[in-house]
C-alpha cells in the first residue's frame, strides 16, 4: 500500500475515483464546460489516451484519490508541441490542504523534465480560486475569451494564464 498522501502516476482502476471528483463539478458547476460526466469506460479511455504522450498525477490519500493533475496537447498542430495544458481536480473533502498545489508542482516538474516549454492554464470565468492558485504558482494572465460558453443557464468567459518552463531558446 502506497503510503499517506503519495502522489503517483495515474492508472485505468483509478477512473471511478476520479470520476467521484469530477462528475459533480461537470454537473454542478462551469469550472468544467463539459454538460454531462464521462463514464467510467469514457474515462478509463482518457487516462490512456493522455499517459500516451503526457503526464497524469493522482495524490492518493488513506481514504482514496485526493485529487488529480493532467497535462494535454495545446491545439493539435506540431508546431504547439512544446506546450501543455494543464488541469487539476481535487476532492471537495480535501480542498485547502495544499493537495492542488503538490499536484500542481509535481505535474510542472514532469513538463520540465519533458521539455515543455509553456504550460497554459485554462480558466472558467469567473473563477477567484483558480485564478489566485495559478498566480501563486506563477502562471500569469494571458487573454480571455468573453461569453465563450453557455452553461447553466448563462455565458461564461474563459481565461488563459501562462507559465514559461524554460528560458526562450529562439
């Protein structure tokens, strides 16, 4: 058994603990602006479609997944491909424990050792929480698209941040 709190790379089983965190927010929130939650078989299909090429981090706790960190190709052109796109979910139980900021640091670490050069953040507006996370990691704001997605019954902006992993070798 992995010991408390450990974070560690994601595998298929772990698509129905994710999904416990992810489902409510699709359903109840425009963090996420998919309408309806993945199944279990979408999801397991996600997980090993991202760890094809990119990293996917849980931070198991001793009751369960804590939390999950992924990064995904930026649009699908070559000329992206030293950019990621980053995501992280944490479990409402384990929220304001430092557990998005591990996975965070940890999934930053893994696109260094890759060699990505930006990762991206994008945001659901509006969104202080996400915001103030991503600024304390050092993302910086980027643009905004404005009323970019309807969803629970109104327009939602979505906001980019920025977070260069390695000095502009141009």
């Amino acid at each position: 058994m992995p010991p408390r709190d450990a974070i560690r790379g994601v595998r298929p089983e772990d698509a129905e603990a994710i999904l416990e965190i992810y489902a409510p927010i699709v359903r109840d929130t425009a963090i996420s602006f998919e309408l309806e939650p993945p199944t279990i078989a979408a999801m397991t299909q996600r997980i090993a479609t991202v760890t094809q090429d990119d990293p996917w981090m849980v931070l198991e706790s001793d009751v369960g997944l804590a939390g999950y960190a992924y990064a995904t190709t930026f649009r699908g052109r070559d000329a992206y491909d030293p950019t990621r796109e980053t995501t992280v979910y944490v479990h409402p139980d384990h929220r304001r424990r430092g557990v998005g900021r591990r996975l965070m640091v940890a999934l930053l670490d893994e696109l260094r050792r890759n060699g990505t050069h930006l990762a991206i953040g994008v945001i659901a507006l509006p969104n202080p929480a996400s915001v103030t996370f991503h600024e304390s990691l050092g993302f910086r704001p980027a643009g905004r698209l404005h009323q970019v997605a309807w969803k629970l019954g109104r327009w939602h902006d979505e906001g980019f941040w920025e977070l260069l992993l390695e000095s502009d070798s141009s």
